[in-house]
C-alpha cells in the first residue's frame, strides 16, 4: 500500500500486542480517538516548528487523524 493511496487504508486491529510483542497496545499509547489525535498534532506540530513539515500538511494530517476510526 502505498501513502499516496489515501482511500486504501487497512483498518488498525484493536487487539492487545501478540505474547512477547513489547510494543504497547493502542490503547495503552493514546487511552482513546481523543488521545491519539492530540499525540498526531503535537507531533505535527513539532515537526512544523522543525521546519520538517509545512502548516497546511500538519492541518491534513491532524484532519486525518480526527477523521479516522482509531480507538472509535
């Protein structure tokens, strides 16, 4: 799948990490669609104030993420 392929997204399973798998659940990162989002912006943000990213792409990627059906 390719990022420029914005409307062929696999959907995020909402299932705990597999036995010895360290990385954290989804809920355990964000708790919440809430959360997740707020995580998206501050990084977006971040990035914007490093000059990494232009303002009006962190506005798309933040719309994305509240758009989007993590943690819903």
């Amino acid at each position: 799948m390719l990022a420029s392929e914005p409307d062929r997204r696999a959907p995020l399973a909402h299932v705990q990490p597999a036995a010895g798998d360290p990385r954290k659940s989804l809920e355990e990162r964000y708790k919440d669609h809430d959360g997740f989002v707020k995580t998206v912006a501050k990084a977006a943000q971040e990035l914007v104030h490093e000059r990494f990213l232009l303002p009006d792409d962190a506005d798309t990627f933040v719309q994305a993420a509240q758009d989007s059906d993590v943690l819903k």
